[in-house]
C-alpha cells in the first residue's frame, strides 16, 4: 500500500482530509500536516522528515501538496532527494486524493499517472445555457 502525506499553508491539509474522511473514511498509513503561520520550514521539514520515516517503512510514499513552489513542496522535493520511493505532487485537490485514496495498491508509477489525470479531470466549469 502507497503511504501518503498531505501538507500545505494553513489548515489546508487538515480541512481537505476531513472532506476526504467524510466521503471515503479514515485513511491508514496516512499523515497530514499542516505548515501554519509562524512555523519554520526547518519544523516543517522535521514533521516531514518524521512522517517519511514511519509510512516509508510500509513502501512507497506520495507526498501530495498544494502549491508548486511553495514551503511544503519545497521541502518535501528536499526530502525526496534523500530516499528512493517518494514522489511529491503539488496542486492537490479533493479529486486528486479521493481518487488517490482508492487506488493504493497500484504500482507507484501508474498510481501517480492516475492520481494527476484525476486533478485535471476534476476541475470542471458549469456554463449556463441561456
């Protein structure tokens, strides 16, 4: 089973996992972490650090965050160099991880292929017809 980390700015990981429990439930070798307001990036990439330790122990890990570019992704591309087996994905979104929460037990390159094709399927706009 793939291990996944979810972090982001604020209480982004923390509000997007909720959604997720509500829809598909609680999630085992699952860790979320928020990057809050006043935390280091040294902090944040220690929680990191602690949360690839426990979940790489169980296989591949996907750490999926929110913005490219920023603190939780910069850090989590850091720590990937480190280990082999982890992936990080920035822009997540609620079908990216619902999709993702289901699809664990694909080989790790097909379930990041699947996972990111989900992102971009899920953005949708309703036009109005008039």
């Amino acid at each position: 089973m793939i291990g996944i980390i979810l972090c982001g700015h604020g209480h982004f990981a923390t509000g997007l996992y909720s959604s997720i429990k509500l829809i598909a439930g609680e999630q085992e070798n699952f860790d979320v972490i928020d990057y809050e307001e006043g935390m280091s990036s040294e902090a944040l990439s220690e929680k990191l650090y602690h949360a690839i330790q426990k979940l790489h122990m169980v296989g591949d890990v996907v750490i999926l965050t929110d913005i490219a570019g920023g603190t939780p992704f910069n850090e989590s591309a850091k720590l990937s160099m480190e280990k082999e087996n982890i992936n990080v994905i920035s822009g997540v979104n609620a079908p990216l991880l619902l999709d993702g929460c289901f699809k664990r037990d694909l080989p790790i390159n097909q379930f990041v292929e699947e996972i990111v094709n989900s992102s971009k399927e899920g953005v949708k706009m309703f036009k109005r017809i008039s």
